[in-house]
C-alpha cells in the first residue's frame, strides 16, 4: 500500500537510524572504555606503589590483599548486575548469533540488558578476570540496533513516541545486524570486519541494500569512538588516531637490522603448522569449556542465585592470587635494554612506543631489571597484546610458556560464569603467547635469525582464535584491519583455515557449543548431501491446528489457549473431493498417510479445549460488536462479482465456523480435505479478540469492523497473551472474519520437495512457518524451525533407512 514518495520517506528514515544506531553504539563502546581505564589505572597504581614499598619492608600480604580488595569488589559488582538481568552474562555472541538467526531468545534486545551488560564488563576487566570487552560490546549494539527504531522500552514504559516505522521483526532483525555490525567496528576498528561478521554469523536474511546500510552503521560506530578517543586521551580533536577498542599498532622491521622480513614465503610452513596446533589447542579449549559449563547447568544454576555470585568470586580470588604468586615467584629479571635497544623493536608510532615502554613493571626485581611475568599480568590486557607484538627478546620461553598455561586454565573456567564477559583478548592473548614461544624457539634452536617475532606473535593468536571461535572471513578482516598491514592477509587466512579445519574435526566453535547447550533451533547455511534422501512429507508436522476463515470466538479462544503455534492455516474443507477421497484417488488422497497419526492426537486436542472453555464466560452476554453492526443482510441474488470488487477480498464460504475436529467426527470427517487459503500469526488473532472484531450469525461478514495496519501493529513488539485478555464481553457464539488479516500468499512446497531445497527456501527468506500443499492445493502438514534442525534430520533420516 506504500506510495512512492512513502517508499522513499520510509527508505530515508532507515538510512538516519543505521546512522543514530552507529554513533550510539560508538558512544557505548566510549563509555565502557574511559570507565575500564579509570578504574584499571586507579587500581594498578594504588597497588604498584604498596608493592613496591613492600617490597623493601617485607609487607607483600598487604598488597595482596589491596589488590583482592579491588578485584573482588568489581566482580562482585558485575555479578550483581547479571543477577538483575541473567541474559546480560557471558559474551553475549551466542544469543545475538540466535536472534540473527531467526530465533527470539527473551530479553537479549531489552533496554536493561544492554545497561547491565556495559556496566557489567566495564567491573569484569577492571577487576581483573580473563575477560575481554569486545564480545559484549557487539551485543550492546545489537540491543542499540533493536531498541533504538523503536522508540519505546519496558523499561520506560512512561516514554513513547508515535513512531510508525518499522513494527515488523524483518525490520528489526535488519537493525540488529547492523547493530552488531558496529558492536565489531566499535572493539575492533575493523567496520567492513563488521559487516562481515553480521553477515557470516547467521544473519537469516541477507540482501544488497542491507549490506550498504550496514557497513554505513559500522562506519558510523568506528568513526564516532575514533573522534572521542582521541580528543579524550589526546587532547587532539578530529586526529583519528585511536579507530577502536583494541589496536594492534603498527608491525614494522627496524631500518637497523637488513636481515628482518615480516614473513617470507618459508615461514608459510611454520604458520600451517601454528594453524594445526591452534586447532587442537582451541578444541581442547572448547572441550573442557564445555564439561565446565554442563557441570554449571547441573549444580550451579539450580541453586540459589548467590550461589553463582560466590562462584564469580571464588574464580577473582584464584585469579587475583595467581597472578600475585606467579609474578612474585615465576618471573625472571631481565636486563632493561633488551626492550629498549633490540633489533626488531618496531614502535615506530611515539604514542604506541610509550604505552608499550611505560607498560614495563620492575616487580621484585633489582635496578636496571624488570619482571617479565608482572610486565604481562600486571598491566591492561591491551598493553600486554602489545609487549608481545611488539617487545623483541622481553620474555624467556619459561615464563612464556607459564604465561599461557595458566591464562589458556583460567580464561577456560572463566568463560561461562555469571559475569558479562568476552573471549576474543583472552585468545588473543594466550595465541601471541603461543606464538612469541614457537619464535624464541626457532631463532634459538634452529638459527633463523630473519623470523620477526611481532608476526610469529600475530599468527599464534589467529591460530587459536580461529581454533577458539572457528570464524574465518570475517575474522581475517578484522586481524587484517587491527593491524592496517595488508600483506598479512595471506598468513592469516591460511592460518584460520588449517585452524577452523583442525578443530572442526574434533568438536564445533565455542558459540556453537554454548547455542546447543541452551536447545536453540539454530539453522546452518546448508544441510548435508546426505539429507537429500527426505522430502518434505518425511519431515513436516502432520497434527495441523487449523482454524476457518469465517470462526466462532469459542473456537478461537479454545485453540489459542490449548496451543503454543505462533501461526495456523486457513482453510475450508473440500466436501466435492470426499468421495474420490475414500475410494482411494492417490493424487487427491495424497495426505491419508500424514493424517491417521493424528487421529488420537486431535481428539485428545479436543477434550482439552472443552475443559478450558469451562472458565469461559456464557453465550448470555452481550457482544461488545452489536453495536456497530447494521442488522440488514445483502441480497442473496447480489452479483456476486460485484461483492468482491466491492469488499476486496475474496467471500470464502461460511462452513460450520463452530465446528473442531472432535471424538464424534467420523473417519470421513476425520480425514477430510481441507483446502489451504493462507496463514494468520497468533498475535493477529489475539488483537482481533481483543479489539472486539467480529460479527452475529445473522448479520454479513462485510459489517464486521476493519482495522488497519498500524491498528494492527500497534502492540509491536509485545502483543498481549490470551490469558491476560479480558473476554467477559464477547459472546462465544459470535464470529471473526479472518480472511481480510492472514497472509493470502505465503511461502509453501509440495510434499515432494527434496530437503536441500526446503531449507534453502526456509533459511533465505527468513521464515518461521512453511505449509506444505499438494497438488490440488489442500494443506497436509506445515514446516517449522523445529522440522529443519539436524538433530531432528538425522532422527528422520534414520527412520528412513530403517523404513527401507
């Protein structure tokens, strides 16, 4: 019904929310940042000047319990704020992965979980967990992305606008993508790294002028967080020079040292080899991820909710103390000229050289020394990535090694505990660590002396973070953006691929095996080959719950309260074909085999609905329609092309609207055709009972009230439930014209239709409901989600081999 210049209007709106959803997700990620620094620096410098005091008076008790002071106020803080809003925990990736996928997880998009989820990190990384903040600021935009277009909240119930755009879960989902797009662009500076992991991360429907709006979003977001960086920490307003979150800095070979490549075409070798390594690493990673976060499911969750605070802050206290102890003991003194003076030093950016030179902690070591071990632990997780991109010969294989041993523990117990928290740095930084090892080693060992060590570095954390996370295009974008050196892009996607490949023979990616934990029906780009072997017949839901175009309001209130389907198919029964439908027609009967499981199954159907009408009020009391409803009826002899010209929709006939399948019926009642003409959502059907539209038997159905669209989608996104409507002014005997509000045209297949295609069609388009029709057009079953899972294909699968 849009006009052209409505068209243009509506498309103009979206371009300026894709904008204001970037600039607010950049404004997000510039809060969490300052308010991580403030409190990261607050703490290291308290606790830096008592350890150093205390080193010399033999007080290090005290400073440990200073700095458990700090972490564990911030966890406990950040645990808090999860027990407000549970969804708000972890990462938040999973969930976002989710709903682009199609499946509406509750409250992942509401106003409150992006609230406590960008407090909540901002506690997590300043109280010193194994946790980044770049996976929760992709969910903070995507909640922006949702939530913004809206203009309404629960949460501000008392402010709402009149905003007529947009009050459809297609559009929303196209924010959202574009929300979590600038969430990448935000933590990373990599916005076409964005727009690819939007894209590559399930997005259900995917087209041209989307993936503009998008990377437009993700530049919104970069460029908004780069201009109040480098005002803030540089005083230089407009400069550009911070474009995220997290920057690898420059990787560059010292003028000094001729023999030094970024990476030569042997080094390829090596960085397979990293690649299959990474792989085994993030599988072993992801496996032990995994019992931990079953054994939560089984004896943490169930318990009282302080139970899962005391977890977060039992996990602070063994982090807190580790780092502590293996600073203090496990650290080596090392000469600071080594770090100053070396060969490959490549800090050739003077606000990248002094973060990296200031970094460097002199714990329990003497003058002109410095603690390796302290000089990654005690420092911004940031600054610690940089030490190892970019500080040649700082650290001794030992301490690498422990290094990474005991972030690779910890950050593996540490994801899945009740506080916001992400997994990129942690990878990222026990990957560098990984990979500065596999250097010092070859240039020790083996004597090659052109390998630089930023690279090694590099490639040992795209190698885990590949073999953590298991994503590869948009990943290699991002690493390739992070560190503005297109000539990694090689290494890297070869690295990712040999890293993805590794580890998916072993077990999925980490937000793959947390979406599973949940039972979500997350569907992948493709099935397998195999499953060409099924039809749709073999798949879909035979046990329809049907209602007719013209239907009693005691009939629809029964349905809609003994059922949970989001959408049922209109239908007339097709009393012509009855009788070459019991003689066994098979291209008319083509449904009797789908139909007899259910014979049990909708008589059961029926006496539940009988039950629940027992509350419902009696056919006494008026209908709150009689009064707008004329009491003449239309002349039986009126042309009947003229009513549909007249009214616009086609006259279904009025076919026993009371009736349901019930015990009574006979098998030719049973089994009647039953000829397809739409689809209506229940959240159609529950604001049509509770605007009152309907009609008396005595009465035309062209006198029953019409609502318009924006009526319709007035309670977007929240429609109210069945059981809270109050229906004490309807009459049950009363009838609702649902043809003028379903979908005449949806999406079906035939029963015959291969699987692969069924999925594509369902996957593409973004559907929730696919009816299948044959070929006389009579509905013998519908596909949902649930039908296209591939634990649900291989069950019928195996049916089918056993069938044969």
């Amino acid at each position: 019904s849009l006009s052209k210049q409505k068209a243009q209007r509506y498309e103009a709106v979206k371009w300026v929310l894709v904008f204001a959803i970037g600039v607010c997700t950049g404004l997000v990620g510039l809060f969490v940042d300052f308010f991580v620094r403030l409190f990261t620096q607050l703490k290291f410098q308290v606790v830096q000047s008592s350890v150093e005091e205390c080193t010399e008076k033999g007080c290090l008790a005290l400073s440990l319990l200073e700095l458990l002071g700090f972490n564990l106020t911030f966890v406990f803080l950040a645990s808090l704020l999860v027990l407000i809003q549970p969804v708000a925990a972890g990462s938040g990736i999973p969930e976002i992965k989710c709903y682009l996928n199609g499946v509406k997880v509750p409250g992942v998009v509401r106003l409150r979980t992006v609230v406590c989820k960008a407090t909540g990190v901002l506690f997590s990384v300043a109280g010193g967990l194994f946790v980044g903040k770049e996976g929760p600021m992709i969910h903070s935009g995507a909640v922006v992305g949702a939530g913004l277009p809206q203009f309404q909240s629960i949460s501000l119930r008392k402010i709402q606008f009149n905003f007529p755009y947009f009050r459809s879960d297609r559009d929303k989902r196209d924010f959202v993508s574009a929300g979590a797009a600038a969430g990448v662009a935000a933590a990373f500076g990599a916005p076409i790294g964005g727009t690819l992991f939007s894209l590559e991360e399930g997005s259900s429907f995917w087209n041209q002028g989307l993936t503009w709006k998008v990377l437009f979003c993700s530049m919104a977001a970069t460029f908004t967080l780069n201009f109040f960086r480098s005002g803030i920490q540089f005083g230089s307003w407009g400069s550009f020079q911070l474009p995220g979150l997290l920057n690898f800095g420059e990787f560059k070979c010292s003028e000094s040292d001729k023999k030094c490549h970024l990476w030569t075409a042997v080094d390829l070798g090596f960085f397979i080899l990293m690649g299959i390594v990474g792989g085994l690493l993030g599988a072993t990673f992801n496996c032990l991820n995994k019992r931990l976060a079953k054994y939560r499911m089984r004896n943490v969750h169930p318990k009282p909710k302080l139970v899962r605070v005391l977890e977060s802050l039992l996990v602070s206290l063994t982090t807190t103390v580790t780092v502590f102890v293996a600073s203090m003991v496990l650290g080596e003194c090392r000469q600071m000229s080594s770090s100053r003076h070396s060969g490959n030093d490549t800090l050739s950016l003077q606000d990248i050289s002094e973060d990296v030179n200031s970094s460097i902690k002199t714990f329990f070591c003497p003058n002109e020394t410095y603690n390796d071990m302290a000089t990654l632990f005690f420092n911004p997780q940031e600054s610690a990535i940089l030490q190892l991109f970019h500080q040649d010969g700082t650290f001794s294989p030992v301490t690498l090694s422990l290094f990474f041993l005991l972030y690779f523990l910890l950050s593996c117990w540490t994801y899945g505990i009740s506080v916001p928290s992400g997994l990129f740095v942690p990878s990222l930084l026990c990957g560098a660590a990984f990979g500065r090892l596999v250097a010092n080693l070859l240039k020790s060992y083996i004597g090659l002396d052109h390998i630089y060590s930023g690279t090694f570095a590099l490639i040992g954390a795209a190698a885990f973070l590949g073999g953590v996370v298991r994503m590869t295009i948009s990943l290699t974008v991002i690493l390739i953006e992070s560190t503005n050196e297109i000539t990694y892009g090689l290494p890297i996607m070869i690295t990712l691929m040999v890293a993805k490949w590794t580890g998916d023979f072993f077990n999925k990616g980490i937000y793959d095996i947390h979406v599973n934990l949940r039972g979500v029906p997350l569907l992948e780009w493709e099935t397998e080959v195999e499953m060409d072997k099924l039809r749709a017949s073999d798949i879909m839901e035979p046990n329809l719950t049907y209602v007719y175009p013209h239907t009693r309001i005691q009939s629809l209130v029964s349905i809609l309260r003994t059922t949970v389907h989001h959408a049922f198919p209109v239908v007339t029964e097709n009393r012509g074909n009855e009788r070459e439908f019991m003689k066994g027609n098979q291209l008319i009967s083509n449904n009797i085999k789908f139909k007899k499981s259910s014979i049990l199954t909708r008589a059961g159907e029926q006496r539940k609905r009988s039950q629940s009408m027992k509350s419902y009020p009696s056919s006494e009391l008026r209908n709150m329609c009689d009064e707008h409803i004329a009491t003449e009826e239309p002349p039986e002899k009126e042309d009947l092309l003229q009513q549909m010209l007249e009214r616009r929709y086609t006259p279904y006939p009025n076919l026993y609207p009371d009736q349901s399948p019930s015990e009574e019926w006979t098998m030719e009642e049973r089994f009647r055709p039953l000829t397809f003409h739409g689809l209506i959502l229940r959240s159609q059907l529950v604001t049509l009972l509770d605007r009152g539209v309907c009609y008396s038997e005595s009465q035309s159905s062209a006198s029953q009230p019409r609502l318009s669209h924006a009526e319709m989608s007035e309670d977007y996104p929240r429609y109210p439930d069945i059981h809270d409507l109050d229906l004490t002014l309807l009459n049950p005997r009363m009838i609702v014209d649902v043809t003028p509000y379903m979908n005449p045209s949806p999406f079906t297949v035939s029963p015959n239709t291969h699987v692969s295609q069924v999925f594509n069609l369902f996957r593409t388009m973004g559907l929730r409901h696919l009816p299948v029709v044959n070929a006389v057009g009579e509905v013998v079953g519908i596909i949902t989600r649930h039908n296209l899972t591939h634990e649900f294909l291989q069950a019928r699968l195996r049916q089918h081999y056993q069938t044969i």
